[in-house]
C-alpha cells in the first residue's frame, strides 16, 4: 500500500472517539459554572423540596426517602440538557465542517458529546445522592438492588442525552437548542417524581403514568427503598431502549444533512 493510500495511524473510531470525549471534558471543565449549575440546581430543588415542603408532605419526616430517588432522575436531565447546546454549536459555528475535513469519522464527534456527558452525569448524579443522605435518606437496598437502580439511571441518562444530541442536530441555533430541550426538563414535574401519581387530578393522572419518567422513578426509588419494583424495571428499560432508538435515528438521518 502506498503512502497516499495508506490509514492514518490513531484515526479509527475508537482513538477518534476517544480524543473527542477528551475534548467535551475539558471543555465541561473549562465552563465551570454551567458544571456547578448541573450540580447545584438539583441539590437546591432537593433541599427545597425536604426542608422546606417536606414538612407539608410528610409531617414524620420521611419524605426525603420518597423524593430523593426523584431528584436524582431529575439531576440527569439537567445535566445531559448542554448536550443539545454543545452539538449545536460544532455545526453551526463550522467546527463539524472541519471534522469533516480531517481523516477521522465525523460522527465520533457525537460519540464524544454523548459519553462525557453519562460520565459527567454519572458524576452528579453521585453528588446530589451523596446530599440526601446527608439530608436523612436512608436507603434499604441490597447489593443487587443497588446494582438494578444505577443500571436504569445509566440507561435513562444515556437516553436522555442521545435525546438532546438529536435537539442539538435539529436546531438552527444554540438558544433554540437550549429551548427545545429545557421543555424536557418538564417531564420529572407531571411523574411521580415528587407525588404519587393518586394524588393528581383525573385529567392528569393518566399522562403521568405513561410518560417514561414515571415507572424510570419508581423502579428506582423501590430498589432503593427496599420495595418491589414489580414490572417498572422492565417498563424503564424498555422506554429508555426506545428512546434511544428513536434518537439514534433521527441522529442518522439528520447528521449527514447538517
């Protein structure tokens, strides 16, 4: 083979993907203060939510053990939403035409975007349940329960950013990225995230109940909790592989276009 055709070493997708999920992190620790926002916004809402409604929900104190594992599905929200933002700006500021120009696949890029975000979510994640326990929740779970709770937050944060990828293909601008994926942020609000969903109107009830966020939260809070997750598991798994799968196929269809 000779030298005109020959790979360029170190530009597979695996190295590619690599080098790109270097680039996110530092850029993530570059913007320190939409990091600490991803990590401070949920920790308020949590104190918000114990100290100060808490009392109101559950005069015994035990609240906490009911909204903690709800904070924690809204923490990754929050922290996969400057996805959308991030990929927006590579096409639209010219940085995705320069991919496009080097030796590499383009599309690692996106892969980039998407595992530092899980990573730095992952992060967060641990943090704002780190600040419940400091707030009184008292887990119940098991080694295997402990196991079956991060694996549904692992696959609704990797859902949940290859959702604001997609935002951020869709976009014609950062601000609109930013618009389309804060109504997302909605979702853990009409869930059982915060309340049963008993407690809502009848109009409301059943769209709590369907939308993906509602049966993600209960099978982690009752693995946590010591309960039986029943067939919620099952159901958060099955909507975070869809998500994912719709998603990714908008994803493949959008990139090459933008």
């Amino acid at each position: 083979m000779s030298a005109m055709t020959a790979a360029h070493p170190g530009t597979g997708p695996v190295a590619a993907s690599r080098i790109f999920v270097g680039r996110s992190l530092r850029h993530s620790l570059r913007d320190g203060e939409g990091l600490l926002l991803a990590v401070l916004l949920p920790v308020m809402l949590m104190l918000l939510f114990t100290v100060v409604f808490g009392g109101a929900f559950d005069s015994s104190g035990g609240y906490v053990d009911y909204v903690t594992p709800g904070i924690v599905v809204l923490c990754s929200g929050f922290g996969a939403s400057s996805v959308a933002v991030s990929v927006n700006r590579d096409v639209t500021g010219g940085a995705m035409r320069r991919f496009r120009s080097l030796p590499i696949p383009a599309a690692t890029c996106l892969v980039g975007h998407v595992v530092a975000s899980v990573l730095r979510n992952l992060l967060a994640t641990a943090i704002v349940l780190g600040a419940g326990l400091l707030l009184g929740f008292r887990p119940a779970a098991g080694p295997l329960q402990w196991l079956g709770a991060v694996t549904i937050l692992l696959c609704w944060i990797v859902a949940v950013t290859v959702v604001f990828a997609a935002i951020g293909l869709l976009a014609s601008t950062p601000e609109a990225a930013n618009g389309y994926g804060f109504a997302i942020l909605f979702l853990p609000y009409l869930s059982s995230a915060f309340v049963p969903t008993e407690t809502m109107p009848d109009w409301l009830r059943p769209l709590a109940e369907v939308q993906p966020v509602t049966p993600i939260t209960d099978a982690v809070r009752a693995w946590l909790t010591g309960a039986d997750a029943g067939s919620q598991p099952l159901i958060a798994v099955l909507w975070c592989v869809g998500i994912v799968a719709v998603g990714a196929a908008v994803i493949a269809w959008r990139f090459p276009r933008r």
